[in-house]
C-alpha cells in the first residue's frame, strides 16, 4: 500500500515538473498517474 501512494505522490511531482500548458493537459496527466497506481495494485 505504502508502495502505491509513493508511485502516486511521484507521478504528482513528475507531472508538475512537466510543465503542462492546458488544465486539460493536467486532467490527462492525473488520469494516467491514477491508471498506473490501479495496475501497480
């Protein structure tokens, strides 16, 4: 479980650092951290 959250927090960190440049690119970027903590499972 522990596991899990850090890959979510780094997926956070990582796609704040992209830089998006769109509020929809940001909702694209979450819903693929939340896609891969689900697979990580």
């Amino acid at each position: 479980m522990r596991q899990t959250i850090a890959f979510v927090i780094a997926g956070f960190l990582l796609s704040g650092l992209a830089a998006c440049n769109t509020v929809q690119g940001v909702g694209r970027d979450i819903e693929s951290v939340g896609r891969a903590g689900d697979r990580a499972m």
